[in-house]
C-alpha cells in the first residue's frame, strides 16, 4: 500500500477494483487493524472469524478485474440494525442476540452486488434509541478523542470504526441524529440524505418516515462513492426519487468558493439551548463560509413546532415495535432500557388526534421550509447541542442551565431538521479546548443531495479539521 493514501477510501477502493492491492492483503491490514484497537473503543461487534474473513477475500482476489465492482473486496460491517445474512442482527437488545436474518436488507443487498465482504457489525445503542451507544448485550463504545466519553449515537460503532481506520466506510440510519450526531462525536462525516434517496426497507412508506438509511466516511469524496452505491430508486418505496447513485458523484468536485450562495447561519435554531464550546466552534465554521464568498445571514426558519411532530411520529413507529414485542417476547420490558420502554409505551397510547395533528403540522412545516429555501442555498446548524459527554451518562439532563425533560430533547437541534425531510450533514466544524470535536450541521434545499454535498467538500477543503485524528492513534492510518 506504499502508492495508496490509506485514510483514503476512494483510492483503496480504486486500488482493489483494478487488483493493484490484493483483496487477501487489505484485510490482513485491516484485522490487524482490529485486532489492535477494538478492544479498546469496542465499535465492532459479532465479528466474523478472521481465517473467514480471509477465505473471502481470497476468493474475492480470484475475480477478474472486468467484472469487479466498485467496493470490491472492501470489507464492510454494516450497522446493528441492518440484516446481513451470515451474521445475527441484534439491535443491541439481548433477547435478540441470536436473531439470524434469512435474507439481507436492500441495502445489504446494494454494498454486497458492488463486492463488498461483509465482517460484522457495529454497535449501537438499544433498538438505536438514544445518542449514547451502549446495550446490555455488547457494552458501550468508546470515543477514541476521549476513551472516557461517549461516541454518541445510534451510528456510534460506525463512526468510531471510521475514526481509528478500522473500516474505509461504514453505513449507517438518520432518525432524530444517528448519523449527524456520532459523526460530530467522532470527528467524521455523516450525511442524512433525502427521504426517498436510499430503499426505505422498514414498512413506514407514507405517514410518520422519519428515518434514512446514509453513508458515513472519513470526507466527502469517499461519503459520495459509498453514496453511489447505496441511493437510487426503489420501485418498492413509494417516495422514492428518480436520480441514481451514479448521479451523486460529482460531489467529488468541490465547489471553486461559495460566491453567489445564500446561506443560513442560526446558532441555535431560535432559542435551543447549546453549549458555549459548540457555539464558539460555530461561529468559526460561520465565518469560513463568508471568508469562502457566501453572503450570510443570521436567521432560520420557524421550526418551533418540529419537536411536537418528531415526538408524536416517534413514538408512533415505536408502537408498532412494542406491539410485536408484546406478541412475541411477553418480559421483554424486563430487558429493555428504561427510555425505550417510556418510548414504546408513549406511542401505544397516543390517541388517533395526535397522531393526524402531528402529521397536518408536519406538512405545514414543510411548506414553511420550502418557502424559506427558495431564498437560501443552505443553512448552518450545530451537528449536536454539546460536546462528546461522559460515557456513564445515559443522556444529557441540562444544557448550560436548561433542564431536558426527556432523553430526546437534548437533540432537538437535528430531529427539528428530520422532521423536515431536507437533506442534512454533519461535516467536522473545530474542536473544543480540550480536543473534542465538534461537527457543523449543513442543511440544504429539498432534494437538493448533489449541491449540499460539493457544499460540504467546499467547507472540508478550506479547514480541513477531518485529517485531525485521535491522539492516542496518531501516527496510525
């Protein structure tokens, strides 16, 4: 690997396709890799024997370059929630330890038709409630910036994974964060594309989708290759949209500046509390972007009843998970983690008001945002409220004196933008004063993917605060 920059997917990747790295000794590498540092930040879990893993690769070794396709060979291992058959998917809830998918996820199905090997998974919390990754059945992953802090969630395996060279690329699901927010923990980018853009494979096609399968990767270049392979459309999901992956990797080129752009600067989406380190590292990010040539406005849209909505449409979905654990594992609450049971139990009894005022104001909001960005070309939000916190901490109680009344509000800075449906990144934005990154959330226009990820890049190339890597890895790919 001498001629390839190992933090760079896009050449590894290149490298493997047209068989200038050999499949068998990349993922010698990489279980090195592991071996070394797994242990310590506990991000992968059910992982596949290595002498398998090497079988795999060695008969991945033997395709010709002709019929190759673009991750081949790479290994891979997909979020916790995501069937992959070969490996038990687990949702981190222990009941679930030895539930073996018989068929993968679509989205299995996409990184392995593009010669992925699958090796695992990566942890997340319980049923992937909550920004701190832990559960009963594999433990807590760690922050590799701060082995004592949480790498947030529910993407915090992934993200982790990422950060200390673990894996090239990793996958992961956008509900109310679970990509921005471990992105923002972990110094690494997250991208929660359009509602539409990847195959839904959850059974919530019209009324209260919250969630999106998007990529994770260590820039934007490499975000977008894994991006191409994971969007395009599903002719099962009926909100799916017409571009195909291919489409998306013009985000490898940058934009020259941003002269010309409007853009968005609201700190804290009109009256949230954030912790004074994120904004400071806020206002940096603000001013690169004016430094880049966009004009900049301090303002946002109103997105005062967006917590309302998220909450109802939440707990909404959650039902339908409580009401087949009720059918099927009768204790299962005597297992589940206190706030997934006030979760599930919220939503079993909402009453069926709620459930279509929830969905009337979310159209409302819609159209209001819709409005607001036919002015803007993007706007600029934290990627979490706080910094990475204590890992003992099951959620964040306060923010700079404001009290959090669930384990939810604490996040209100990107469930607000789920809510939405607008296509959102978490891009690294600085770090606190004491090495904590911190990520800044771009949001963009409705389906406007493609402009906000060479946005993205733009901001990346100018700061560059991504190649900052762990200090207890320095001097390791």
């Amino acid at each position: 690997m001498s001629t390839i920059d190992p933090n760079s997917a896009r050449g590894i990747c290149a490298a493997l396709q047209a068989g200038e790295l050999s499949c068998e000794s990349f993922m010698r590498t990489t279980y090195a890799r592991i071996n070394e540092v797994n242990p310590q930040v506990n991000a992968i879990v059910n992982l596949l024997d290595e002498g398998q893993a090497i079988a795999l690769a060695k008969q991945a070794d033997q395709i010709p370059v002709a019929d190759r396709g673009p991750l081949h060979g790479l290994p891979m291992a997909t979020k916790d929630a995501v069937d992959t058959v070969g490996f038990p998917t687990t949702w981190g809830f222990e009941p679930w330890k030895d539930r073996h998918p018989k068929e993968d996820d679509g989205q299995t199905q996409r990184l392995r038709g593009a010669g992925a090997i699958f090796i695992g998974h990566t942890n997340m919390p319980e049923f992937g409630l909550g920004s701190n990754t832990f559960n009963s059945l594999f433990g807590a992953t760690r922050n590799p910036y701060d082995l004592s802090r949480t790498a947030g969630g529910s993407s915090g395996g992934a993200a982790v994974a990422l950060a200390t060279g673990m894996l090239p690329l990793a996958d992961g699901s956008d509900m109310g964060g679970s990509l921005r927010n471990p992105a923002s923990f972990c110094n690494v980018v997250g991208f929660r594309p359009s509602i539409g853009r990847v195959p839904n494979g959850r059974g919530f096609g019209w009324a209260c989708r919250l969630a999106t399968t998007g990529p994770m990767a260590k820039s934007v270049a490499d975000l977008a290759l894994l991006f191409s392979v994971q969007a395009g459309p599903d002719s099962s999901d009926p909100l799916t949209l017409p571009e195909s992956g291919d489409y998306f990797l013009d985000a490898y080129e940058p934009f020259a500046d941003l002269t010309g752009l409007k853009v968005a600067y609201c700190p804290n989406l009109h009256g949230i509390p954030i912790d004074p380190e994120v904004t400071q590292v806020l206002e940096q990010c603000a001013a690169t972007f004016a430094t880049l040539g966009a004009q900049l406005d301090q303002t946002g849209p109103d997105l005062a009843d967006a917590m309302d909505v998220f909450q109802t449409q939440r707990a909404q979905g959650l039902a339908v998970v409580a009401n087949a654990l009720d059918a099927t594992i009768p204790d299962w609450k005597q297992h589940a983690k206190d706030t997934a049971v006030w979760n599930m139990e919220k939503g079993q009894a909402l009453a069926l008001k709620e459930v279509i005022d929830a969905e009337v104001k979310r159209t409302q909001i819609y159209a209001h945002v819709a409005e607001f960005f036919a002015e803007y070309d993007a706007l600029l939000l934290p990627a979490a409220q706080v910094p990475p916190f204590d890992l003992n901490q099951e959620w964040v109680d306060e923010i700079d004196g404001t009290r959090m009344e669930t384990y939810i509000d604490w996040m209100t800075v990107c469930c607000a933008i789920t809510v939405t449906g607008l296509p959102a990144i978490s891009i690294p934005g600085g770090f606190t004063p004491d090495g904590l990154p911190v990520g800044l959330q771009i949001v963009g226009k409705p389906r406007g993917d493609l402009d906000l990820l060479r946005i993205a890049h733009t901001f990346e190339q100018a700061t560059k605060h991504g190649r900052r890597k762990p200090q207890i890895f320095a001097g390791q790919h």
